[in-house]
C-alpha cells in the first residue's frame, strides 16, 4: 500500500531529491504527491503547505552542507582550511544543485538559529581563525566568502564560465589564493 510508512522525513527526502532532479523552484505538493501515487490531501497530515515543505528541505540541505564542511575542514588551518570550505561548497552545489537552492530558502529566526546553516557560519569562522583576524573582520571575511562560494557557484551551475577560456578551475583557484592574501593583510592592518 503506498501510503504505509509515510511520514514528514520521507516526504522531506523524497522532495530533496525531486528538487535535485526537477529544480527547488519547480518543486510543487502535487508532484509529491505523484511520487508517492497518493492524493495530495494525504500529504497535508504532514506538512502544512509547500513553504513547509520547503522548509523541511532547506534544514536538511543546511545539515548535509554542514557536514561537509565540517568534514572538509577538520585538522587543516590558514589557506589549506579556506581551500577545503571553499570545494566542499562548491561541490555540493554541483552535486546536489536543489539542495544548494533550498539553503537559501528563508527560514524563521527560532530554525534558522539551530539550523546547519549556524554550523556553517561557526564553520567559517574556526576555518579563518589561523589568519589571526579580529572577530568583527572574521564576520566581513565569513559574508566575503559565503558571497563568493554561492555566486561562483551559481555561474558556474547554469553554465556561465563555459563559454570562454581559461576553465573555471583556474579562476576559482586564483580567487582563493585572492582571498588567502586578503585575509593575511587584514590580519596586519
């Protein structure tokens, strides 16, 4: 029977991955409900609406980017920990481009505090700590780099950097070198 077993977190998952596949922005409660070949009031015992729905999506991309993050930068310091953030954001994006839309999904205060999304941002912070910045210039470093990991990102998915040379490998290394001097000469003015 198609409806044994259904529960928030299956739904949540299930939409995750049709978000992949389909795209975030196309994902609607009747292709759930398609998926999972039950009528769409049955979904409603679940979530309360499709901002819910997309809600429940942004907080397990938010953990799943958290803990590639956390994974990626665990023993390193200085640029390597930099370089190591900076591909675990860019890979995910690639691998998993509805998740990566959905973390940007506005979530309320009390979610977005507990969410991984605020592991992230404690993630960025410890990952800058060896440049020996000042706590204020590691919030402007975090906000320079989290804009810079989702707008390469997003050029870079829709297919922006394919059209000239060089690749844009070359360009994301030579921004994080960028970004590595950067950091170093904040730490001594």
């Amino acid at each position: 029977m198609p409806r044994a077993g259904l529960t928030r977190e299956r739904l949540v998952e299930a939409a995750a991955s049709l978000a992949d596949e389909e795209g975030f922005e196309m994902l609607t409660l009747a292709a759930l409900a398609r998926h999972f070949d039950v009528k769409l009031a049955s979904l409603y015992s679940h979530v309360a609406n499709i901002d819910d729905l997309k809600a429940g999506i942004a907080l397990l991309a938010l953990s799943a980017l958290a803990d590639r993050a956390e994974e990626a930068v665990a023993g390193r310091a200085g640029r390597d920990a930099l370089v190591a953030l900076a591909d675990a954001h860019r890979s995910f994006a690639l691998e998993h481009p509805g998740l990566f839309a959905a973390a940007r999904f506005p979530l309320d205060p009390a979610s977005a505090a507990t969410s991984g999304g605020a592991q992230i941002s404690r993630i960025c912070q410890a990952a800058l700590r060896a440049y020996g910045l000042s706590e204020t210039d590691r919030v402007h470093a975090v906000r320079l780099i989290g804009s810079f990991f989702l707008g390469f990102s997003l050029l870079e998915s829709c297919g922006s950097f394919s059209h000239s040379q060089p690749e844009a490998e070359t360009s994301w290394t030579r921004s994080l070198d960028g970004f590595d001097m950067l950091f170093r000469s904040w730490a001594v003015a």
